[in-house]
C-alpha cells in the first residue's frame, strides 16, 4: 500500500510539474522555429507509420526500441543546423549523439539488429504484456501497437529534444547553468554506460555457467540469485533508468541557460523529460514484477534497495 501510495504521490507531483510547465511558458515562436518543428514532426511521422507497417507486418514490435537511440540523434543535428550551429546546440547534439551511440551498440549486442531490418530480438517484455488478458484479443494488441508502441513513444522521443528548439535563436552566451547542464548529463551518461556494462556482463556470465550446471542454486555468488547486485546494482535498482531520466532532465537545463524560460525554469518544452519519467515509472514496476515471478529472493532486493537512490533499507 505504502509503495502504490509513493507512486501515485510522484505520479501526482509529476503531472501538477507537467501542468505548470505549459501553464506558464511562452509558447510565441520565430519563423525559423517553427519550420524546424515542422521538419522534425515530418520525420517523426514517417517514423511512426515505419514502425507500426513494419511491426505488425513482422509481428516484431521493436521496432521503435531500434529508432530509440537513432531518432534523436537526428533531431537535435538538424536542430543545430537550422540554428546556425550556435555552440549550445552543438553541445546538446554531441551528447545526443554520444549516448545514441552507446545506446544503439547496447542494444545492438543483444541481436536487436539485422540485415533484414524488420528482424532482430524483440524486447523480451513485449511478449509479456502481449500475453497479459487485456492485449490477447488481436484489436486490443494492434490499437496498443498503434498508439503507445508506434505513435507515444515516438513523440516522447521528439519532445524530449525540444529544448534544443526552444534554444535556437537564443544570443545568451554560454554560462553556469550550460556547463552544469552539460557536466549533470555526462555524468548521467557515464552511470547509465557503468550499469549496463554490469548488467551485460552479469547475464553472460551467468548464461555461461548455466551451461555447465543444472540450475541456478549451483552457480556461485551472486549468480545463484539469478538477478545482478553488482556495481552499481548493489547500491540501487534501476542506475540505468536514473541515467536515462537524468540525462535528458540535464539537457533541458539548456533551455534555462538560454534565457527562454520563465519563473526560472518552466518551458514548455519540459514536457518530454516529465513524459520520459512517467514512462519510466511504468517501465520499472513491469520489469520489477517480472523479475519477482522469476527469481525468489528478488521481493527481498526490492525491500532492501531504494529504486534511485544508493542507499539500502534497514
């Protein structure tokens, strides 16, 4: 109860943010502004009628966890450009580009990637909610593709670069607030990079030990829980999702160091960083009861260690 309580507080908490974001921002935009987002929305567009034709002709819906880490690479360099490549841009652009990299070769590892292109390993939790009694009627499943898979996560990934925008015809020189901006969302990065390169190499060494044993009580520490409490996964649940969350949380701030927002740090461009929060929210409490209907000792993890924060419950 306590739990569920949190979450409809922060749900709450997040939601009055979201509200007040657009409440009380300048929604006036320039010319130039304005033809960007058209081209962006284009490309967005396209994107979402990609993923839902090739998904369900293909019967793999990930096809928008594959354009996840590409897309807004894209944005924010055609942002740059159209903004005459000011050096605030171009800032935001590189660690747009450095985390999609990283990203895309994560996920690449994992098989997610094919030469037929509409192939490739699917999210292991699409399957789930798939079979879950609500999606198991084929309408169901397809609205479900349409618009949360193909059309929301494709316009959460755009707005989450929408700063970038509301930054093109700002003259503000660079200042504190960039370089925070921009140290918060490098050090985001490198958490994010650290948790997954811990979880990759927990589950692979764990898949090789599988192979010589029977089952999981045989495998040493901590492989015999079955679910990785190494690096920083002892200190908190999800580092990767904190990392995610907290970069694009970072490279908002570069709207605040533009000068383009009001009552110091509302823009209506905040709404993609809020949006990816509650996505995450979501996201968390599936993959967390997944992993406690496989793994025993899991609920017991969950009590113990805080979701994002490093410390533990005593």
């Amino acid at each position: 109860m306590k739990k569920t309580a949190g979450t409809v507080l922060t749900a709450v908490i997040v939601l009055g943010l979201l509200i007040a974001a657009f409440v009380l921002s300048d929604y006036t935009m320039t010319e130039n502004q304005a033809e960007t987002l058209k081209t962006l929305l284009v490309v967005c567009g396209m994107s979402v009628v990609f993923c839902f034709t090739v998904g369900e002709m293909a019967q793999n819906f990930s096809q928008m966890d594959k354009l996840w880490s590409i897309l807004p690479v894209v944005y924010t360099w055609i942002t740059a450009v159209r903004g005459g490549m000011k050096p605030r841009l171009v800032i935001f652009a590189l660690i747009a580009t450095i985390w999609g990299i990283r990203l895309t070769m994560n996920f690449a590892r994992k098989g997610a990637y094919k030469l037929r292109f509409w192939d490739g390993a699917e999210d292991y939790r699409w399957a789930i909610v798939h079979r879950s009694r609500i999606f198991r009627k084929r309408l169901a499943w397809t609205l479900f593709d349409l618009f949360f898979i193909s059309f929301y996560q494709n316009a959460l990934v755009l707005a989450i670069c929408l700063p970038a925008v509301a930054c093109m015809e700002s003259a503000a020189p660079l200042g504190p607030v960039d370089f925070m901006a921009a140290g918060l969302a490098v050090f985001f990065l490198v958490l994010e990079t650290a948790a997954d390169e811990y979880q990759w190499k927990f589950f692979e060494t764990k898949k090789k030990l599988l192979a010589e044993k029977q089952s999981l009580d045989e495998l040493p520490e901590p492989y015999a829980l079955g679910f990785n409490t190494t690096g920083p996964w002892s200190r908190m649940r999800h580092p990767n999702y904190l990392g995610e969350q907290g970069i694009w949380m970072s490279l908002y701030l570069f709207a605040v160091g533009a000068g383009v927002v009001r009552y110091g740090v509302f823009h209506w461009t905040m709404a993609g960083a809020l949006l990816l929060v509650f996505l995450f929210m979501g996201s968390s409490k599936l993959s967390e009861k997944i992993s406690a209907g496989k793994y025993p000792l899991y609920s017991h993890y969950v009590d113990t260690v805080c979701k994002y924060l490093p410390i533990h419950h005593y």
